[in-house]
C-alpha cells in the first residue's frame, strides 16, 4: 500500500481527494512527531501545577469558569464527546468522513493542540485501516467548530456510536475489535482537541471544489457542443475579445472553445448566414463560465489554507511556553467560500439550461423539435428539459447564502456563528444537481449533433460526441430517459473523459 507522510502542511485538495479515492496508507514526519511531544510536555506541566487552563481542566462554553479537578479530567473529556454528539439526520457520505478523519490529523500534528503521541498513533491506525464513522450530517452551527459532527466522529474511537467497515454498520466497539483496536481513553485536552475545529465544512467544501473543477471543463466542453448543434457563430470567443476584458477565467474559457471547435466543418458551412450574433447562454460563454472559474480559483486558495491549519482552542505554543485563547474555529472563511462557490456553480448549471431549452426548441434551433424525428409519436427530448430546469430551480432555493445569517448559542457565549456547515453542505448538493445539468446538455447536444451529418464538428466537439456514444446511442424513438441521463453522467464523471477530449483539443484549463 502506498504511503503519504503528513507533516502538518503538506495538503492540497488534490492530494487529500487522491490519499481518500487511492485508499492511501498514513503515517506522520518525525518532525511532526516532536512538535506533538513538545507540547503535550507543557500540558502535562500545567497540570502538575494545577495551572487553570480553558478546556484542560475547566467546563466549556457556559461553564468555562467551573474548575475540574485532576481526577475528573479524563471524565470530563468523555463526557464532552458524548454530550457533544447530539447530531441529527442523514449520515454524512463516506469520502466527506475520511477527509474529515485525515484534516483532523493534519491539524493535530502540528504542536499547537496539546494531545499526546498516543492519539496520534490511534488515529492513524484508525484511518489506515479504513474504518468509516457514521456522523449525522446536521447539528453544526460552524463555529467553536463543528462540534456535533466532529464528536460524532471522536465518539467512535471510544467505542460508542457505529463505524461501517468493508461496507457494513457495527457497533464501534465491534469495529474497533475487528482490526485489533481497543477503545481509546481520552486524557486531558484531548477530547476538545477532537471537537473544536472546521474539518466538517473543510472536507464537504473539498470535494465539492475537486468535482467544481472538472464541472468547469465539462461545462465548456457543453457549451460548444452546443455551439455546434444550434449553428451559432464562435465569432464572440476571438483571443481580442478577451484580451481587453482579461479575466483569467474568460481568457481560459474563450481558449478553451477555440480548441474545442478547431476544424469544424458545421461553423465553415454557415460562415457567411447573415447571423450577427446569439443569444447570451451561446454568446457570453467565456464571460459566465470564466467568472465561475475565478470563483473556484478563490475558493481553492481558501481549502488550501484551510486544511494546513490548527483550528481548536486553546492553542499550545510551546517555545513561548504559552496558552492563548482564540477563534480559529471559526468557520466564517469556510462558509463564505462555501457559498461564493455553491452560487457560481449554480450559474453554470443555469447557463445550461438555458442552452439546453435552445437544442430542444425548434423554432430557435432548426433542429427537429425535442430532438426527434416523429414528433408527437415521440416526445423526445421534452421532459429532459424540464429535468434541467427543476434542477436549476432547486439550485435557487439552496443557494441562499448561509452565511449572513447566525443564531447565538451557549448562554450567548457563542454569539455570532458562521453557519458554515449548512453553506457547505448546501454546495455539495448544488454540485450534484449541476452534475446533472450539464450531463444533460450534453446528452442532448449529441443527439442534435446527428442531424447535421454528413458535416463534422470540431476536433474537440466530435470526440466529446463519439465517447458519449459508447454508451448513448442515437435515440429514433422514446425510451426511459433517466437512464440516458444517468449513462451520459457515468460517462462524463466517472471515466477518464475529459483526458480523452483533450488528445485532440491539447489541455483544457
């Protein structure tokens, strides 16, 4: 099994989709493991001296001025797990889970926590052995962290809640037997460590920025292949256009559907049609589909600091030999980031849509109308439309943006909160249903592609159209469209796709 040494610093959300999807194998720098050992020495001074430290050996929240005693201390910190596991709702999907285990780790290695070697080991072990935590998905407020989701997850190690392991639901302590782990006993510090941080709305946002990223291209490979079918005009995608307005997302985008439609039979064939230019889901491809590539581009700078962080409280620092109170568990970079990128990808599932309506409509197309020949025997086409469009209507309501409202909790000690949970669980929804947007574009585009044979599309454009069709065939009659739709997004999302198209096309950005 490959190996990835964490270090505290070395994430990115590709490497971090790749240790989840590659099912690599985790082990920590020994210059991780020292700055571990260097701090907990001056937790464990603390304690000796029965200094009062915040969440060492007092209550939290509320009950941050009541004194633990040093034999209630390993009580205390079970009992915060178990309190704070007070989630509700649909189990967190698994890849979220295992990124919310390894960002945890990435941030408790770097000395700032005050946990012992032990956790650590526990951890990794924990991961390396490819245990998954059941954690309901709702009960985070996005600040102090997100504490119900995130003791969910530290529950398991103690045994309690359920874990699936090689696809089945165990109890935890059965889980754990299973792969030779004993329950862990948290000690002081310890079960705060695991509770107090942004891991949740980090692995949620992380995944949804590494789908956004190939949605990105897709949705440009989309468009011109509807450029193609609908005959319009690539005039509004020349490099001067672009050049004078240089947004690097509508640059790369314009350059993207130069290379897409290079060779194209179809544009020679209506070059001199007397049509001066289309409508704006054709015509302002580059402006919207760049403007969303510069919002992801924003976001990835966010994860990437993210997941390189220590987000729990307090935080240690040894070489001063000092403890200092903040809120680096606050989760408001996360949650707008969250919703920046849930309302740009639903833009270009909204642009879709719109060129999809174009495709299907004949009297804006030329094309028979709903893609079909035997209109009326036949609907075609029709309702795949309004798949599209109830999608992008759905994407209205989730994409109101989480993160301007907050509601106080603990006593009002906590009195401003980022709702950044809800903003990224929001967004992976809204990056699924524009999974689907854009998958139907494209099943529809290659369908009315095939009506203007014998002419060919562009180099990039008639690849997208062949790969489509080794599992899409021409459709000459009505069948169960959901299929169709699902077969086209297995192609899109689920092979290597856009690698393909880009043999032809150079490297699509």
């Amino acid at each position: 099994m490959k190996k990835f040494v964490l270090n505290g610093k070395n994430l990115n959300i590709l490497n971090s989709i790749s240790i989840v999807n590659d099912n690599l194998s985790l082990s920590v720098s020994k210059s991780a493991i020292k700055k571990v050992v260097q701090s907990r020495k001056l937790v464990d001074k603390w304690i000796a001296r029965e200094e009062i430290v915040y969440g060492i050996n007092t209550g939290f929240g509320e009950f941050k001025d009541v004194v633990i005693s040093k034999e209630q201390t390993e009580t205390l910190q079970r009992n915060l797990i178990l309190s704070h596991s007070s989630g509700v709702g649909d189990c967190i999907p698994d890849k979220v889970v295992r990124l919310m285990l390894l960002f945890r780790i990435n941030s408790l290695i770097q000395g700032h926590s005050g946990v012992r070697i032990e956790l650590i080991n526990f951890l990794v072990s924990f991961f390396n052995v490819g245990l998954i935590p059941q954690i309901p998905q709702q009960g985070s407020v996005g600040c102090s962290g997100d504490l119900a989701p995130l003791a969910h997850l530290a529950s398991t190690f103690l045994g309690e809640g359920k874990i699936k392991f090689k696809g089945n639901i165990l109890k935890s302590k059965d889980a754990l037997k299973k792969v030779g782990l004993k329950p862990f006993v948290l000690h002081s510090k310890e079960g705060l460590a695991l509770i107090n941080g942004t891991q949740m709305m980090s692995s949620f946002l992380c995944v949804s920025l590494f789908d956004a990223m190939q949605l990105s291209r897709l949705a440009d490979i989309a468009g011109a292949v509807t450029v193609e079918a609908t005959k319009s005009t690539n005039a509004a995608y020349d490099d001067r256009i672009q050049k004078i307005r240089p947004h690097k997302g509508q640059i790369a985008t314009a350059d993207n559907l130069r290379s897409l439609l290079r060779h194209s039979e179809v544009l020679k064939s209506h070059a001199d049609c007397g049509k001066v230019q289309d409508a704006y889901s054709i015509r302002c491809i580059p402006q919207v589909h760049g403007a969303v590539k510069d919002a992801i581009n924003y976001c990835l700078n966010v994860i990437n600091v993210e997941i390189n962080s220590v987000t729990d409280n307090p935080l240690i620092f040894a070489k001063e030999g000092e403890h200092l109170e903040g809120g680096n568990f606050h989760g408001e970079p996360l949650a707008l980031a969250s919703d920046f990128l849930k309302i740009a990808i639903a833009e270009l599932g909204s642009i879709s849509e719109r060129r999809t309506a174009r495709l299907v409509d004949g009297s804006l197309s030329g094309l028979p109308r709903f893609l079909i020949k035997d209109g009326g025997l036949n609907s075609g086409f029709m309702i795949a439309q309004y798949t599209a469009a109830a999608l992008v209507s759905e994407n209205k309501v989730l994409s109101h943006p989480a993160s301007v409202d907050s509601i106080p909790t603990s006593a009002n000690q906590e009195d401003h909160n980022s709702m950044g949970s809800i903003a990224s669980r929001k967004c992976y929804e809204v990056i699924n249903n524009v999974k689907n947007i854009i998958a139907i574009e494209m099943l529809c585009g290659s369908q009315a592609l095939e009506f203007l044979k014998p002419l060919k599309a562009g180099r990039g454009v008639e690849k997208a159209k062949q790969l489509i069709r080794k599992k899409v065939k021409y459709l000459t009659k009505d069948v169960m469209m959901s299929e169709l739709i699902e077969n086209t997004k297995e192609i899109l999302y689920y092979t290597d796709f856009i690698s393909q198209v880009e043999k032809v096309t150079g490297k699509l950005k």
